[in-house]
C-alpha cells in the first residue's frame, strides 16, 4: 500500500556531489587519524595555527566560546537535537526527525569509535582528542537541516549543495573556533571532526530514504 509521497531528506539532485564530497572526507579523516595516531602533542600545522591564540582569549570572546561549547555538551547537544525533532514534527516530516536523530547518533558514534582507535590525547592522557566531537555534532546538525531546507524550498543541484556547504562552514567554522581557542581541541582535531560529519550525514541521509522507501513499499 502506498500513500501521498513521502519528502526525501537527501534530494536526488545533490547525490553525486554530496557523494563524492563524503568520500573525500572520509579520506581526510583516515588519513589524519593515521598521521596523528597514539600523538599527545600538536604538529606543524596545529602549532602555526595556535601560535597566536593559546591562551589569550579574554571576555567578551571567551564568553561566545564558551556559548558555542555548550551546544556540543550533552544538555546543550540534547536542547538542540529535541527542537530541531520537534520541529520536524510540527512540519509533518517524520522521516525528516528521524534523520535527526540517525544522523546525530551515526557521527557522534563514528567520532567516539575513531576517538578510541586513534588515541590522539590533549592534556593529558585520558583527554581523546581527534577527532573533535564538538564540531562534528554542531556541523552534522547544520547539514542536516540544510538539506531539509534545500527539499523543502525546492532549490536545485547548485544552490542546493552551496547552501548545504555553506552551513556546514559555518557551523564548523563557529565551533571550531570555540574549541581551539579554548584549549580543547587542536585544529586538525577540528578539521577531523568537520570530515566525520561530511562523510557520515549524507550517507546516513541516504540510508534513511531507503530504508523507509523499502517499508512504504511492502504490503500491508
């Protein structure tokens, strides 16, 4: 039995760039967890990026980081994660919430397990830095909601993939920035957690679209 159809979450038109962009970061994220594996100390391009910056961020920017660093905390991640299911509701796009939820789960999975096998440490040993949770939650999040809005608003393959990289620079751009600049992360640990989100959303997108294409397809 089948009904009115169902938006997708990852428009057709953005597959094939969405595709080869996630592939791509998928080798980045590889290749930085080889380069930094077992590492407890920056390299070059940590230590030319944080030069200028470690220890020197005074208010009123250290409050904006330390803002921004709580919405990849637990009750912040969480705040956020329920307005944005709520809001899918409310708009009647279950498989929209769904995506929400899968997709926040699948990168932060996939950060946490790539955590344990690189096991890059920051301050100490027991602080697992690469890749960046922080940034790969707030990043998963914005493309997420890009990519409703590009189907939503109908917009094709250029405007669709510009707006969806777009939020995803700048929402890993933002707590990418807040993380550095407060000590908790090296920037190749942020670059890290941007690729994880980039190569995980789109493909957990898909997967959400064919898994529940498959379910409104079987008899009832």
């Amino acid at each position: 039995m089948t009904g009115r159809p169902t938006p997708v979450v990852l428009p057709p038109s953005l597959h094939p760039r969405l595709g080869l962009i996630a592939a791509l970061a998928a080798l980045v994220v590889v290749a930085l967890g080889v380069l930094y594996a077992g590492h407890s100390e920056p390299g070059e391009v940590d230590r030319w990026i944080i030069q200028p910056t470690a220890d020197t961020l005074r208010p009123p920017w250290r409050y904006v980081a330390l803002a921004l660093d709580f919405l990849g905390e637990p009750v912040g991640a969480a705040t956020l994660v329920v307005a944005a299911v709520t809001g899918c509701l409310v708009l009647r796009r279950p498989r929209a919430a769904v995506l929400i939820v899968a997709g926040v789960g699948m990168t932060v999975g996939t950060g946490t397990l790539i955590k344990h096998l690189v096991g890059r440490t920051i301050h100490g040993d027991d602080n697992l830095s690469y890749p960046s949770g922080h940034t790969a939650f707030l990043t998963a999040l914005a493309l997420m909601v890009a990519l409703l809005a590009t189907g939503g608003l109908g917009l094709g393959r250029t405007a669709g993939t510009s707006l969806v990289l777009a939020a995803a620079l700048v929402a890993g751009a933002a707590m990418g920035w807040a993380q550095v600049a407060l000590g908790a992360h090296y920037p190749t640990d942020v670059l890290g957690g941007w690729c994880t989100a980039l190569a995980v959303v789109p493909v957990t997108a898909w997967l959400v679209d064919r898994t529940a294409d498959s379910v409104r397809r079987e008899p009832h």
